[in-house]
C-alpha cells in the first residue's frame, strides 16, 4: 500500500498546482495584470457565469479578445514577453499558483493510493445491472470486485461489450465517470481498495477534512 | 417619500381589513392564511347590504386584490406571482357568468418578476387583455400601484386612489436605480429617490389632476390604520356610488336620466348592479373611450392643421370605403365567389378529362416531342425569373459591416465559434453567427429592407413626438439627443408596407430610441396603427426590434400605456384583424405585460431575450440567483409564452407564410 | 517584379512547394503551423530557407483571422491559399483584397471564386456557351409540379438516348459534398423521393429547392489544367485523367494525359474528346475573364459523352502530373510558380503555342490506410520512409526522413505524392511500378501493429490506367 501520509506531508510541502497561462491565438498582448503577487479569481457564480479575473487582451484583427484566469490563485511569473508585443500562438504568458483545496487534495491522494482501472478504449461506460443495483441502494463502497468479475459495460458504435475487472480485489472506492458521457481511452473509470485498507484511507480523508486549510 | 413610508407601514389597512369593515359579510375564495396558490393575491365573494324604504337588498361583488398582511412573511409584501394574477384573471370570468361587479384592491409594489408558467408579463397581458373586455362594471380602489402589478388588477371603469397613497410606473426606489445607475454607490442615495418619487408625480392628487384617477378618498393624517372606522364608512361609500354611478351611466338613456336626477341627490336610491345584453356593450364601449381619451396631453404632434385635415378625411374615407368593400359588398361578394368555385370546380373537371385524351393524341404526332424537350429544358439553359432570388432584397448594407475588425461569438467557448469578420457578418450573414447560427443585433433599418417588399413602405403618423410630460429632469435632453441619433420623433415607427404583395400595418419598437421605451407618444402612434390596420382592414404586425419597457420619466402617462394600447388591440381583434407580434432583440417589462404578450401569435427571433424584468432586477427583489439563459427565447418557448422561434435570414419567409397559413384567403377579416 | 512576401496559409507538401517557389521567383515567404503539426518538413524548410521570422505558429489553419494577425505582423504582401482551407473561400479572397491593410491574393478574383464556386451558377454559364452539362434541370425547382414534370421527361430522355434502366438524382440545390442526394430509379416513386429530399434540405439548409439530374453511371473522371492572366491570356495543360478513386470519391492516382489512344483502344474518338473537352474549358475560361490556374471537371460517358461538372478555382494535388509532361522552350514546367507570378499581376510570357507535350505522367497518393478495410486511415508513428531517386521521380511530401514521425489526426491524411514520366505509357507504368516497388515505408502504432499503406492497390491499379 501506498504512504498515503507521505503522499499528503509531500503535498504539504507545495500545496498548490502551477497552471501557465498561453496565449490562446495570435495577435497583441495587452496585459491587465502586471505585478508579481497579483491574487487572481476563477470563473464564479452557480453556473459559472462570472468570468475570472482578466489578465490580459489578446487583440487580434480589432476585436480585443480577454484572457481570464481559470482558477483562484496568485500571479508567480511572467514569462518573457513585453507588454503590446505581438505573440504567436501557444507563447506561455504568466504562471499562475493554484493553492488546492480540499477536494483536490483528496482527489490526488485518492488516484495514487487507489488502483485506478483505466479505460482499454475510447467509449461511453456503465456498470453492470447487478452493480449498479446494488450500488443506487447501498453505495458505491458496498461493491467488492475480483479479477475477472464482469463490471462494466462499454457502449461503442451502438454495440456492447461486457468488460471485466483486471487488478487487486479491493472493494471499488470512487468512480470517475458519467454514463451519458464518453470517456477517452486511458482516463480513469474507478478506483479499487482493498478491504484492509479501506480504514487507513478513511482516516487519511478525514485528516484532509477536519485538517487541511484552504489558502486562496 | 412620507407616501411611500405610510404606505409601507405594516400598521397601514390591509384588504382583508377593508373586507371586514366595508363589506357586510364574504367568504375568501382558495385561501386560508398561507394556504393559497398566493397568498398575496385573495379572492372573495362579498356583498353589501343596502336598506331601502322597508326591503333590504343583497348586493354581490366580487373583490379581488392584493394581500400586504399586515407585513406577515408569506403574503410577499403584496409582490404577486404569475399564477396569484392568473387565479385573478379566473375569477374576473366567474364574476362576469355571474353577471356581478368587480371590486378590485390594489396593494403591491409590484409583481413578482418570475418567468415561471403562467409568466409574469405574459400572464399580465391575459388580465389586461380580459379586463379590457370583461362585461361587468369594474371599480379599483388604489392604496399602493406598483407598475405593472397594479395593471393586473387596476383596468376599471372608474379608479378609485387612497388620498396617501401612491400610483406609479415604478418603485421610487428602482427609478432611482435607474435613473443613479451612473453614480458610484450602488445603493441610491435618500434624497435621489425623494427627488424621484417627486418627479415621478405618484401621489392622488397628482394623478386625479392628470385624470388617470377619477376620485380620491381622504385618509386622516398619518394614513388609514386597521382601527379607523370612519374611514371605512368613507371608502364603502365611495364604492357603493362608484358602481351605482358606471350602471347608471350605461343604461338605456330615459331610465338614466329619471334614476341619475334623484339619485344624485338621495343616496339611498337602490340601484340593481346586474346588467342586461345591451349595456354590456356599452359599458365596454364606455370603457374603450375612456383609456382612448387618456393621455392624449402628454406628446406632441408636430403635425400642421391642413396635416390633420386631411388624416382625418383620409380615415373617413377609408372608413366608408371599407364598410362598403368588406362589409356590405363583401358579404354578397363572398356567396357570390362561393358559388363560383363550386362552377368552376366541375369545370375543371370535366375540362381535364377532355384534355388529357388531347394530350396523349397529341404526344404521338412527330415533331411535337422536340417542343415538349424545350419546355423543361434538360439540357439547355433555362429562363429564371430574377424575382425569385433571395439576392434581390439585399440591397441595405448595414454600417456595422463597414469596419475591417471581428467580433467574437458569445458561444464562442461552446461552440468553437471562430471569430467573424464584420463586413461577412453584417454584409452577408445577416448578422449570423455561421458556426452556431447565434443572432447578433441589427439596427432596425435592416428589418426594413429585408422583410418588406422594396418601396412598399409609407410611414405615417411621423410627426407625433415624444415629449416630457412631467419635465423630469434631464428627459428633454435625452429625447432630443434620441431624435437626433435616429432621426425619429419617438421610439414607435408606424408604417404601412407589403410582404410578397401583401399590404400590412406595422407598429415598430426602434431599440435605438431610449432603449425602445413607450411613453405616451409611443402608445398613440401604436393604437393608431391598430386602429388603422382596422380600417383598412389589414393584417397588424407589432415588430419589436427592442424595447426595455414603459418609459419610467413619464410616470403614470406612460404606465397607462398598458390598458389603452391592449384595449385598442383587442377591438381590432374582435373586429377581425391579425395580430402578430415579432421579438427580436431585447424585450422586457410594461409592453410585453400588456398590448405584445396578448397577441395569440408572438415569435421571437433566435438569441432574443424576454422577459417581465431583467435578471439585476429579478435578483434585487427576490433575491433569487437565475442562470443566465433565463430570458432565452428558447427558454420562454418552453415555457409557452411565445408560439415559435424564427431564424433572421427566414423572417420574410416566415412572416408571408404566417400570413397565408394564419389569414388566408379572408385574411384581414372575417 | 515587383518584390513580395507571401504568406503561405498552409501546411503539408504544398506549403513546401509553394515555399520552393517562391524562392525561385526570388520572392520572400512566411509559413505558419499548429502545435499537432510542428514536426512537419514544411516547418523545418521554412527554418531553413528563411530563417526564424518565417515561421509562426498559429492556433488553427481553419482560422482566417489567425492568417490575417500574422500577415500583418510579417509584413507579408500577398497570401497564397494552396488547396483545401482558405482555396476556395471567396469570403477569404474578398477580405484579402478588402480589408484596411490590402494584401495580393494568389488565385482569381473573388468574384470569379464565388461565381464558379456556385454549382448552379456553373451550370448555367456553361450552357450559356453552349458547353455541355449533365441533362436536368438548372436551377432549383420548388415546385412539386414542376419537378415531377422534369422528372418525368428526364426519365424519357434517358430512354430515348438508349439506356435501359434510367436512373435520376435528385440533390438539395443548397447542398453540397454528397449531402441530401437521392436517388430514383421507378418515376412512380419520385414523389416520395422528392418530399424527403425536400424535408431534408429546409431542415439542412433552410432552402428547399431542388436540382434534378441524370444520374451517369460508369464514368471517366477527366480535367482540364487550365492557366490564365488578368490581361486576358488563357493556355491549357492539357487533360488528366482521375478516375482511380478509393471510397468517398477520394483520387488516388492521376495520369495525364486523360486518355491515350495511341496505347489503349476505346470505344469512341477519344482524340476527339480530348480536344472538346480543352476547347469547351478553354472558351468558358475566357468568357468569365478567368485569371489565375484552375480545372474544368468533367465526367465522360461509356459512350464519349463529356460534361462540365464543377471547376475548381485552385492550385491542386494533382498539378504536378500535368506539369511533369509540359515543356515550354524544353524546360519543365513549374505551375505553381506561374500561378504565383500571375497573382502578382505578371503577365504570362509564353503562349498556347509554345507548350510542348510529352510522354506520360502518373501521379500516385501515398497513404497510411488499409484498402482492404473501405480505406480505414491507419493512425501512428512512421519509422522508416525512403525511396531511391531517379531522374523520372518527382517525390512530394512533408514526412521528415530523418527522424520519426508521428502521423496527427487532424488533418488531411495525404503523406506523400510520387510522380514518375516515361515517354509512353507503357514505360510510365513499368517506372510506376519501379518506384513503388523500391519505397519503403515502415511504423508502428501503440498497440504495436504494423502500418498498412496502399502501396500494394496503387500497385495493383497500374496495369489498367486509362483503361475505360
Ligand atoms: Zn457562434
């Protein structure tokens, strides 16, 4: 099993993610934020409706298209680029630190302490009649798989295939996909854990909950 | 402000007050406390009990109005939800089968601006559109008129205002959000809204000078209380002789003249409150003069007397050109054409079977064959009428396509829109996205060109001008900075035009013009229209290119814009007319409450929004989050306020078919 | 001539051949790329022959505005489209001529691009000139009545013209590449037909017109290379013919010319059709002032009938194949760098006269896609790409060969372009068979299976070329 303690003291050590900012297209950077520092917003509101903070225009044929930031978080960085200079396609822009919150941090320490079954190809996903029934009454963690066991059901060019679970028996923990959309080979579909340490990961989780604080 | 402040009070009289104090005895109708569909909105049954000589007389209402509670949470401060007016509405008809009058109460700050089935506005509109109509004296009685909340419930034959009470077009708080939306602070300022509310003339006094109400009850000093008895006898008084007085007016004139003479001076004169065939007509009649006569002081008509002269020999004309065509020889000609189909029906007949044995004969002979190829031209070229190009109307080359800059599509993250190039935009799509068919705004001229039939359209009525009836401040410099910009008098264009040959009148709300606001100006210019499509006998189309509502520095002469508009579409649909209404950009509040969102036919153009408020109003006053496509024409498809959903480039298409589908044949009337 | 920088809006072997000629022309040029597209050859020669200011990347080749915010930044001075993306959009060709900062545009006018561009418009001009077209109707038809008459003697006319099972197409008018085209062959059940194509097309295209045509079945696909000036010079590049196409109409391979009597004996004058076809070309290009390259498409009958199609108004894969057996003053012929003299406003200097032909040309289309499974694209890494030279090979491509190369999805799935000569066609298709025999193309996907190309069907397509 995984240290999911270490994991979470690593994670303590830089709790946040880097994202760089690029210029989506070409054309003049105007930018609206300029100091090192800068506290940055997300997109906001119920629907998301309010965009985030802007950090800077891209003009391109007249039209003065805005660059918001995609998450809360702090300006670090600015890459190597004047203000009003013309940048092309893809040029990194400014890095912005994401500190995490609560379920990102649990979503990180899930993914490696878990075994993630992955998805073998490119396809909408659903659990088999049994699983699913059980799993609508009692929950997701009631659900214990083997190897072998016959969980999932690909839905492909409206044919479908049962396909069954490969990995250590463990009961499945978290699931990671929606039934209405289509998953892309490789993305993750569940996580399994394994009975025994099914305690372990609970108190680790509650520790983030109870113990973790959110910076902005 | 001390008006709006008394009127407030949670110690001010309520309706169920006025039902126990005025009335003899009622019983509420679908509601206990908070167990009604809305318990802002009661109904009761009530009657008053009227002594003469020996006999004691029953006499049946019906009271409707809006419930404050005495400030009790559930009953919304009198804020009234779309089904609390349609519960009004279905009650109004039951008084009408039961042939009693309509007392109505009106105690709300407004309606509740949800878009929620029925729908604010469009629910509104149905009341407006059925009080219009409705063939039972009604009497209102106005403590607190809010907008469109009190228009609801507020079409009657006379009004009735509490002397500390206020009528207006909007809260004097939200014009002063309105009006301070330029200053800093968010939150406007006291005196800001003490000015408005002055400016706005919402007080009795002001509005019985202005004759949108006919009488004021006085209240003492610090405004009617539960524990004033005196003013219930007052306020009883006032009603009784209020329906007395619209039964007398409307009866057969000997029997009024004998009654009103002794009435006048007795009181006690019983008067019976039920109303025969005719009189019904004449109380509506009565009614429709009324709302007609309102106003008429609060625009301009630039137009010089020998103008006026000749509209009005013009309207005469047509008058008795169309009861001949239509009416008299219509009517004959109508069996006449009847009978000819029906001849020309065995004809045709007959005559196919004798030429089709021709043909086959004929297609035997040589030579003939080599004709019949030419005819549909298989292999050469064939003639195509220019006519039958979509290019030919596209003429009009609208300013915003003669910049050399892009816009981007608002679907743009959604979609993957690339951004558009706007002379391609404007100049060839129409102002369609061409990724996501995303409608961008026109400027109304565009309509003109691409909808209508080349040099067909003849405006009339130009000279009638918006004014500011109440000098609020800063209007007549806004207006004439309007007028300038568009060229236009007001923000109503009225027009004569064709579409594929056929003739319509056309009532058109111009967005540029202070956000297509109505004001009085704006209200006459639309009942003349309708009232022409009438005598003409012609389809009426309300083209909606934008409108933001009543314009709120008119006050009340804008708000009564409401009932005398929708009173003078219904008589031109009675009378037989099409009505259709088209939304195409922005359209919100007061017109949309009132004479567009009771046409049976309303299409909206793709990407236009409507609603009864905007979502900053609806947030502010309900405290409610909505999502952002909460005016989307689709949304307010699904909802059933609109009929359809038109594509910009089709609109022309759409509009004759409409026409041919709608009207047909005996299209302007029946 | 005057000194340009042209922007070159697109990617792939194309871009290396325009980049080529520029350079021969003595003309300044700048690339632009996609990040999927980054290990494309056309960026390593764009480095190479002109340096870093050569070279943008950009977020789409699909994005005009993209274009147009690096011509401006570049000081580029005209635009050359290449084929697909921006070829054949006359919106792109009129923003060039019209927007504030004015650039040349390499291609016609844009209102020749719209006029053409216009299927019915085609038909119409060309039987304004008496050019044939394919028997129907030649504009759309809104009519029920109308149509079914139309339908009706179509029908009839087939019969007349000896065909024993007549068939007819009816297409959405506003539609285009295969979308809402049906087909009847029973008059009694052109009704129904004709309701859901109509249906099909208000739905697809708000425009219910429809067109009703023959439909010709067993064709030669033949064209017509034509190239003219705008100052009223118009030559021919004699004929091609396309006719090997895998499913979805995709070409193949290419011979030029598009028949040969001399070798293959058809079942008409097909002399006489070559010349027809050039002539009707030729006539119509002049009449609508035609003023850059272009192709007249035509299809041929079993029985030697040609008719117009469409044109093309663009560069396209195939020009090659014509220029590998024209020769003016005994000097291979270049005609995409004519194309871009001409768009600079040059005028031609040669005439019909001084164009030479000779010999035969094929063109062959190399991709990574398995024939034997309805041409499936095959998807991954290519390890091993190489072929020995010889005097008779033009090769195109954008496949680098000294590194690997990982095939992106996103794009045309075209890797390579082999053109052979030989002096008859017998010697043209044993050289083809040389050349696809000593190339070697080898790679792999991520589930570790080999990559199937179609080298073996272009093989087995070489015996029967012109064959018809
Ligand atoms: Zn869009």
């Amino acid at each position: 099993m995984i240290d999911t303690i270490s994991i979470l003291n690593e994670i303590k050590q830089a709790p946040y993610k880097e994202i760089t900012i690029s210029a989506p297209h070409s054309g003049r950077i105007e930018f609206a934020v300029d100091q090192i520092g800068t506290r940055v917003k997300g997109a906001s509101g119920t629907w998301f409706e309010r965009p985030g903070t802007l950090l800077a225009r891209l003009v391109r044929e007249g039209n003065p298209k805005p660059v918001y930031a995609p998450e809360n978080g702090e300006v670090v960085k600015f890459h190597d680029v004047n203000d009003r200079e013309f940048v092309q396609a893809g040029t990194p822009l400014m890095t912005i630190r994401h500190f995490l919150t609560k379920q990102e941090v649990m979503d990180i320490i899930l993914k490696k302490a878990l075994h993630l079954f992955n998805a073998p190809e490119k396809g909408r996903y659903y659990f088999v009649a049994e699983i699913d029934a059980k799993i609508k009454s009692q929950g997701l963690r009631s659900v214990s798989v083997k190897e072998g066991d016959e969980v999932l059901i690909l839905s492909r060019m409206k044919r479908e295939t049962t396909i069954p679970y490969h990995g250590p028996q463990g009961i499945i923990y978290t699931s990671y996909f929606n039934s209405n959309e289509s998953v892309e080979m490789g993305a993750p579909l569940f996580g399994v854990c394994p009975e025994d340490q099914v305690k372990d990961i609970k108190a680790v989780i509650d520790k983030i909950q109870s113990g973790w604080e959110e910076q902005e | 402000m001390d008006k709006v402040r008394i009127v407030r009070h949670p110690q001010r009289v309520c309706l169920k007050d006025i039902l126990e104090n005025v009335y003899d005895n009622y019983t509420e109708i679908g509601g206990q406390g908070e167990y009604s569909i809305d318990p802002s909105m009661i109904i009761a049954r009530a009657y008053i009990t009227r002594n003469v000589g020996k006999k004691t007389y029953k006499q049946p209402v019906m009271v409707i109005g809006q419930e404050k509670g005495h400030g009790e949470e559930f009953r919304n401060g009198g804020s009234v939800k779309p089904w609390g007016n349609a519960k009004a509405l279905e009650y109004m008809k039951v008084a009408e089968t039961e042939n009693i009058p309509i007392h109505s109460y009106i105690f709300t700050p407004g309606s509740y601006p949800v878009e929620d089935y029925p729908g604010a506005a469009q629910q509104i509109a149905r009341n407006i559109y059925a009080m219009a109509g409705i063939k039972v004296p009604v009497v209102a009685v106005i403590s607190e008129g809010g907008s469109g909340g009190a228009e609801a419930i507020g079409l009657a034959d006379t009004r009735i205002m509490l002397s500390h009470g206020y009528y207006s077009v909007i809260s004097p708080e939200g014009a002063a959000a309105i009006e301070g939306r330029s200053s800093a602070s968010r939150k406007a300022s006291g005196k800001l809204v003490e000015n408005c509310a002055r400016q706005l003339k919402i007080t009795a006094r002001d509005n019985l000078e202005m004759g949108y109400v006919d009488r004021i009850v006085q209240e003492p000093p610090l405004g009617a209380r539960p524990d004033h008895f005196e003013f219930y006898r007052k306020l009883r008084q006032e009603v009784i002789l209020a329906t007395d007085e619209i039964i007398l007016s409307i009866r057969g004139v000997k029997l009024f003249r004998a009654i009103a003479l002794r009435k006048l001076n007795n009181p006690k004169i019983y008067v019976r409150w039920s109303l025969s065939t005719k009189s019904k007509e004449r109380l509506v009649w009565r009614r429709y003069q009324k709302y007609r006569g309102l106003s008429r002081w609060a625009f301009e008509d630039s137009s010089t007397g020998f103008q006026r002269f000749k509209n009005f020999a013009l309207e005469t004309g047509w008058s008795i050109y169309s009861f001949l065509r239509y009416e008299f020889f219509g009517r004959h000609q109508r069996a006449i054409t009847h009978l000819a189909e029906d001849v020309q029906g065995e004809v045709h007949a007959l005559m196919d079977r004798v030429t089709h044995r021709f043909s086959s004969l004929f297609k035997k002979l040589p030579g003939v064959k080599k004709d019949r190829e030419d005819v549909c031209q298989l292999t050469t070229l064939s003639t195509w009428e220019a006519g039958m190009s979509w290019n030919e109307h596209c003429r009009y080359v609208s300013p915003q396509a003669n910049q050399d800059k892009t816009l981007t599509c608002p679907n743009s993250r959604k979609s993957n829109c690339l951004d558009l190039w706007a002379p391609d935009l404007f100049g060839d799509f129409a102002g369609v996205c061409s990724h996501c068919g995303h409608h961008f705004p026109m400027e109304y001229e565009w309509y003109l060109f691409n909808i209508f039939d080349s040099r067909s359209i003849r405006e009339f009525n130009a000279p009638i001008e918006a004014s500011n009836p109440l000098e609020f401040d800063g209007l007549t410099h806004k207006l004439d900075k309007a007028k300038k910009q568009t060229g236009h008098k007001s923000a109503c264009m009225t027009f004569e035009a064709k579409i594929k040959g056929i003739q319509v009148v056309v009532a058109m709300l111009l967005a540029r013009f202070r956000g297509g606001s109505v004001g009085a100006a704006e209200g006459e210019k639309f009942i003349r229209a309708a009232e022409q499509a009438r005598r003409k006998h012609m389809p009426f189309l309300a083209y909606v290119h934008g409108t933001a509502g009543i314009r709120i520095q008119e006050g009340t002469n804008g708000l009564l814009q409401m009932p005398r508009c929708t009173l003078s579409v219904r008589r031109y649909l009675e009378s037989g007319g099409l009505y259709l209404v088209v939304y195409d950009t922005n359209s919100y509040a007061g017109p949309l409450a009132s004479f567009l969102g009771c046409s049976p036919y309303q299409f909206a153009i793709r990407s236009a929004n409507i609603g009864f408020a905007g979502p900053g109003v609806i947030r502010e006053t309900t405290g409610l989050d909505i999502p952002p496509n909460y005016h989307k024409s689709f949304q307010a498809l699904s909802r059933g306020h609109i009929q359809g959903i038109w594509d910009r480039r089709e609109i022309r298409n759409n509009l004759h078919h409409a026409l041919m589908t709608m009207g047909g044949e005996f299209l302007y009337y029946r | 001539m005057k000194k340009h920088k042209v922007l070159i809006a697109n990617r792939g072997e194309i871009a290396i051949r325009i980049l080529r000629a520029c350079q021969d022309l003595g003309q300044d040029f700048v690339c632009v790329y996609t990040r999927e597209d980054a290990q494309s050859e056309h960026c390593t020669e764009a480095l190479k022959h002109g340096g870093e200011d050569s070279l943008y990347r950009i977020s789409s080749y699909q994005d005009p505005n993209e274009i147009f915010a690096v011509a401006d930044h570049s000081q580029a001075t005209a635009v050359h489209p290449g084929y697909g993306f921006f070829a054949e959009d006359f919106r792109f060709a009129r923003r060039v001529v019209q927007r504030s900062r004015k650039l040349e545009f390499i291609g016609p006018s844009w209102k020749i691009i719209q006029d053409l561009g216009d299927k019915i418009n085609t038909k119409r001009l060309a039987r304004q000139l008496n050019v044939p077209t394919i028997p129907g109707s030649d504009r759309p038809i809104f009519d029920d009545l109308e149509a079914e008459e139309v339908a009706r003697s179509l029908f009839n006319f087939q019969i007349e013209q000896g065909i024993e099972q007549p068939v007819i197409l009816v297409k959405a008018s506003a539609g285009g590449g295969g979308m809402g085209i049906e087909e009847v062959n029973d008059p009694d059940r052109f009704r129904n037909v004709l309701r859901k194509v109509k249906n099909y097309a208000r739905r697809q295209f708000r425009d219910e017109g429809v067109l009703i045509e023959q439909r010709i079945f067993d064709f030669n696909h033949l064209e017509v290379q034509i190239l003219a000036d705008s100052h009223g010079n118009v030559v021919h590049f004699g004929t091609r013919n396309c006719t090997v196409q895998s499913t979805g109409r995709q070409k193949r391979i290419e011979v030029a010319p598009g028949f040969d009597p001399s070798a293959v004996s058809y079942a008409f004058d097909a002399g006489k059709v070559l010349n027809d076809v050039i002539e009707y070309s030729v006539h119509m290009a002049q009449n609508v002032g035609y003023n850059s390259i272009g192709t007249w498409e035509w299809i041929v009958s079993p029985t030697g009938k040609p008719f117009l199609m469409e044109v093309n108004t663009r560069i396209q894969v195939e020009n090659g194949v014509s220029a590998i057996i024209a020769r003016i003053e005994d000097m291979e012929v270049d005609l995409i760098r004519e194309q871009i003299r001409i768009g600079l406003g040059e005028k031609m200097d040669f005439d019909q006269g001084s164009i030479k032909f000779e010999g035969v040309g094929i063109e062959y289309r190399i991709l990574a896609e398995d024939p034997g499974n309805a041409f499936t694209p095959w998807v991954g890494r290519i390890e091993k790409f190489s072929w020995p030279e010889h005097p008779w090979l033009r090769m195109h491509t954008h496949i680098p060969r000294d590194r690997v190369y990982d095939i992106p999805t996103e794009f045309d799935p075209n890797l390579a372009l082999g053109i052979v000569w030989g002096k008859n066609l017998k010697e043209a298709q044993k050289r083809g068979l040389t050349f696809l025999n000593q190339l070697t193309l080898q790679g792999r996907n991520n589930m570790g299976e080999n990559l199937k190309s179609n080298i073996s069907y272009l093989k087995e397509k070489t015996d029967s070329l012109l064959v018809f």
